[in-house]
C-alpha cells in the first residue's frame, strides 16, 4: 500500500513541479465604544476561548505540517478545519483494515491534498504543490548524492530542505524545483536515510 502510494505521489510531483494576508478594516463611520469594566471582561474571555481560525476549512502547508502518522479522523479534522470529501474506501467501518482516503481542499489553485487512514488511524499524508520552498538544484548537486547518505547529508548537498510531498512511517518524500523551467528533483527518505532520487529536466 505504501508503495503504491509514494509511486503515484512520485508521478504527480515530477509532473505538477515547475507549474498576503488581508488586515480587518473597520467599517466607515463607526464610532469607538467606551471601554467599560464589562466590555473589559468580554474581551478577556474572546482571547481565552475564541476558536483557532480555520482559513474557510482549507488545508494550508502549515496544517499539513502538523498532522502526524497516527492522528484520529477528528484529530486531522479539527486542524484542517473542515472534513473534506472520501474519493476512496476498502473494507467497512470498525474494521482494522477498514481504509479511507480524504481529498481536502487547499489554499494553492493549483494543489491538491490526500489523507489515507487505516482503522481511524492517519497512516499516509500526501500534498502536491502547497510547499513554500525557495531550494532550487542542479544536475552537479543532483549528481552528488549517494543513497544511503544521511538526511542531513542531502539537504547540506542540495543547500537545505525541499516540499514535504508525502510522510508514511518513516517513509518521506521532498520535492525540489531545478534552475532551468519545468526541471525538478524528488528524493524519498526512510529510516532517515536517501533510498532514492529522481530527476526530471536536469542538464
């Protein structure tokens, strides 16, 4: 299952690769309230118990990065924000081998997010185009890594850490964008060491 999992994540990466927050204004004309011992204490207790914003439910790379192996169904839920949509399901519910995978909706017009659970455990998290990192490789950095090198061994070669793409276990995959346009590189770590790198575009 993993394997079928990190393949389609490969392909999807290789091929999607390449490809502000606003301030609250104050509405005209309203008037400011005196502040009043009462007022004092509502605000107190809104800072206290006011729920996290959620972003409308989307996933962001920020959430993405908190959800962890293992998390419950309400668990990844209530740090997505909302539920998203089941586009797959084997076995029935209560079952060990009871798998569903979850489709999330992004905050990237071009990104999707996947989320495949095992007995209500989280147990794969996929994510295609959220990433934020600003690494780009060369075919001589690329050339230069040896699987069976560290984690930290890669990312000092290919000058610091790519998109975190896929996480299974010990199992991760990073993306990372090449110099020349619609180039890139993806690597996949387990038991914190490189057992694979691909390139697509490298010259």
């Amino acid at each position: 299952m993993k394997k079928l999992i990190f393949s389609a994540a490969l392909v999807l990466s290789l091929g999607l690769a390449g490809c502000a927050e606003e301030k609250a204004k104050e509405e005209p004309g309203e008037k400011e309230k005196p502040v009043t011992e009462t007022s004092k204490e509502d605000a107190t207790k809104q800072e206290t118990s006011a729920p996290v914003t959620k972003e409308d439910g989307k996933l962001t790379e920020e959430k993405f990065k908190q959800i962890k192996e293992g998390m419950t169904f309400e668990e990844v839920f209530n740090i997505v924000g909302s539920k998203g949509k089941v586009i797959s399901e084997t076995g029935t519910d209560g079952d060990s081998n009871h798998i569903v995978i979850y489709e999330f909706e992004t905050d990237g017009s071009f990104s999707t997010a996947n989320m495949t659970f095992q007995g209500n455990k989280l147990i794969n998290k996929t994510q295609i185009g959220m990433g934020s990192s600003d690494v780009k490789v060369t075919i001589d950095q690329f050339k230069k890594l040896e699987n069976g090198m560290t984690e930290t061994q890669v990312f000092e070669i290919l000058g610091g850490e790519g998109d975190l793409i896929s996480e299974s276990g010990t199992l991760k995959m990073y993306t990372y964008a090449g110099e020349k346009t619609l180039s890139s590189v993806a690597i996949t770590i387990q038991d914190g060491k490189l057992m694979n790198k691909t390139q697509m575009g490298l010259e």
